[in-house]
C-alpha cells in the first residue's frame, strides 16, 4: 500500500514540478555536514532581519550570537518556564548539536524591547520520496535524531503569541511548522487557509505535590484502591526500603552510570536497542550532569532494599517540577514486586517534603503513570500547514489508499 501511495503522489506532483526522488536537507548528526541545497535555503532566511507585524517584530540570530544568552536568561527570569526552556537544557543543547544543525533564535520585540523567543530549526523534509516540504520547528533542529531528547512543555518562552502572529511573523518561505510537545491548548487553529494537524496528543500526568503535603496519611492514600494495595505489597515484600540521591558528582554519575546499565538490560531483553545506545544522547545527559548538578537541577535517586538496587531514577528539577526524565529498574522473579511504583512513591514522598510543586511524569501513556499520578495535562505535537496543492493531493492520495485497502 506504502508503494502504492507513492506511485499516485509521484504521478501527480511531476506535472507541478514537486517531484522530488532525494531527501534533500538531511543532514548526518555525527558530521555536522549540511547540504548545499539547506545550506542556500538558510542564507536566504538569514538576509531578512527583521519581520513586522503591528508593533512586534522578529529578528533571527544566529544560535552562538551573545545576544542569545542575553536575551534567553532575561526572559526566563520572568517566565519561570519548565527546566526543557530554562538556559541550563538549552546552553547544552546548543553545545551538543553539529553546529550545521544548530536553530537559530528567533527574538520578537515589543517596542524594542525583547518580548518573547524561540529557536526555529529548519529543514527540507520529503515525505513518501516524493512530496517537498521546506519546514520549521519550534525549539527542535528538525533532525530526529536529534530531537528524539523529547522537550515537552514546549512554548514560546515570554510573553504569550498567538499561532496566527508567530506564522506573519516568521520569514515566508516555508511550507509547514511543526510544534513538538506542547500544551494541547496552546496554539489555537489560527482560523485562516492555514491547516492545523494533531500529530500526536498524550496524557502527561503528574502529582500535586500540595495534596501529598495536606494528605493526613500521605502520598500513597491518594491512589486508587488497586494501585494502593499493589504499591503497599511491593513495599512489604522488599522489606526496608532506602532512597538515595546524590549528594555530589562523583554520586551522581555512579547512580547514571548504574541507571544506563539496568535501563539497556531492560530494553535489550525486549528486543530493543534503548535510549542509551545513541551515543550523541548519552554524551549530551553526561555534558548535563556535569554543568547542572551543582545548580540543583539535576536529581540522580538510587532506590534499594536489604542493599540491592530496586531502580534508579533520572529527575530534571526546576522551579518547583521535578520532571521525570528517565529510568533503570532491576528485574524480579516476584511479580507482585513493582520497582516502579516503589522508586516513584519514594521520589515523590521525597520531592513533596522537599517542597517542591510538581512531580511531572512526562507524556505517554504507560499505564503505571496515571496510576501514580493524581492530576493530568495533555501535550500535542502539531504541524501547521499552509495551503498548498501538494498537500491537498496528499490527503486525497491517503484517502484513495485507505478505500483500495
């Protein structure tokens, strides 16, 4: 069907002069290599300065240009934004990615003043083989494998824009803007010809640390009856249970370094490489462990009982959300021994007296989530496209395969 599909879109979309049989615009993560096709389509964008709209205008800088540090930490001061947009996470991403793929920042100004930004990845992306699409990305490089670090509760950090400004805002020459993990409600459908598509919506569910705080017998009589009783045997049967979290970086890493272990075992026996295989991925989290751990936004927590690991757990932790990155959990013969739950009550109970606000289990919909969780948020990963006839012949193709099926 697949082969079908791009039979229909190649037939078509020669006559519009849209045939496309290269992936132009890729680019090798591990080389840093552009290709000159992207590399034209850049220096284009980068000779219009300055965009206007009302009394905003918007201005791309280049990614390693003083002026975004600068901006970026001024305008995080007053947003108080997730730790994904905080300058910690993004002084290391720009750090780690090949410069060629590096987004530059786009500053939006209010009467001259820096009111709000974001990064803009850009790449020329063909779908099916066939189908062109000169496409940006909201604090993303547009490069999967680079982007497979997930950032979620993505924004525009500063003031607020609506889909409809950022669009008459950005330089006009492209086709699609995707949004990646942002609030389901963020960005409402700009009510123009453009086309707002839901790519993904997940559940991101989180505990109210408050409510662990105001709960008079604790954390754990505030999930279900079943989560509370498979929570309460787990415990019982391990026996003493210790949390650890890293007091310096020599621990810190010790616990990561244990975590990437039980984490690729777990994956590997599943038939799957894992996260950590991607060696790019594990050298940015090294990189972040070692510039954030001392501003306390790195939380490395090592569970165990009679002085065996039950798991580790890997927390970002910014103005007042611990957000749950990453795990390695030990494997049990017991079955009725549930690591998870035990490391995330015991992470839990711990960020609640710490005081913090937000225990963030992420998005997905892994089962165990919302079951630990006592609240939920909803992120998307959008796609606006702007009217173009390729895009219409797209659809029609997909609904014609879908018929033949």
């Amino acid at each position: 069907m697949y082969a079908l599909l791009i039979a229909i879109l190649r037939v078509l979309l020669i006559p519009l002069g849209l045939h496309a049989t290269t992936r132009a615009g890729t680019s090798d993560p591990t080389s840093g290599h552009r290709p000159e096709t992207h590399r034209a389509a850049l220096r284009n964008t980068a000779c219009i300065r300055a965009r206007r709209m009302d009394d905003l205008s918007l201005d791309l800088v280049e990614p390693y240009d003083v002026r975004v540090e600068a901006t970026w930490r001024e305008l995080e001061a007053k947003a108080q934004p997730s730790f994904f947009l905080t300058w910690g996470w993004i002084e290391n991403w720009l750090a780690s990615v090949p410069s060629a793929d590096a987004p530059k920042l786009a500053i939006v100004s209010r009467g001259g003043a820096p009111a709000a930004a974001f990064f803009v990845g850009k790449k020329l992306r063909v779908r099916h083989r066939v189908l062109p699409s000169r496409s940006l990305f909201l604090n993303a490089t547009g490069v999967p494998q680079l982007d497979e670090l997930c950032i979620e509760h993505n924004a525009v950090l500063g003031e607020p824009l609506a889909l409809a400004s950022i669009m008459d805002l950005l330089p006009g020459d492209w086709d699609e803007l995707f949004l990646p993990g942002v609030a389901a409600d963020a960005f409402a459908a700009p009510g123009r010809d453009e086309r707002v598509r839901i790519e993904k919506e997940v559940s991101s569910p989180y505990v109210d640390l408050a409510r662990v705080r105001a709960a008079p017998q604790g954390y754990v009589s505030l999930l279900g009856s079943s989560t509370r009783a498979q929570l309460r045997r787990a415990r019982r049967t391990l026996g003493s249970i210790e949390l650890e979290v890293a007091a310096d970086l020599e621990r810190a890493y010790a616990i990561y370094d244990e975590l990437v272990a039980l984490h690729q075992a777990s994956w590997v026996a599943r038939g799957q490489p894992g996260a950590f295989a991607d060696r790019w991925f594990d050298a940015f989290h090294r990189r972040l462990i070692d510039k954030r751990f001392a501003h306390g936004e790195i939380q490395l927590a090592r569970v165990s009982a009679g002085g065996e690991t039950v798991g580790c757990l890997y927390n970002l932790v910014k103005n007042g959300r611990v957000l749950f990155y990453q795990s390695g959990l030990a494997r049990f013969d017991d079955p009725h021994v549930k690591p998870g739950y035990v490391c995330h009550a015991a992470a839990i109970e711990r960020a609640a007296g710490d005081g913090h606000a937000i225990y963030d289990f992420l998005g997905g919909e892994a089962r165990y989530k919302r079951q630990l969780a006592t609240e939920e948020a909803r992120l998307a990963w959008l796609r606006v496209q702007r009217p173009r006839a390729r895009f219409a012949i797209e659809d029609r193709v997909r609904r014609w395969a879908k018929l033949v099926a």
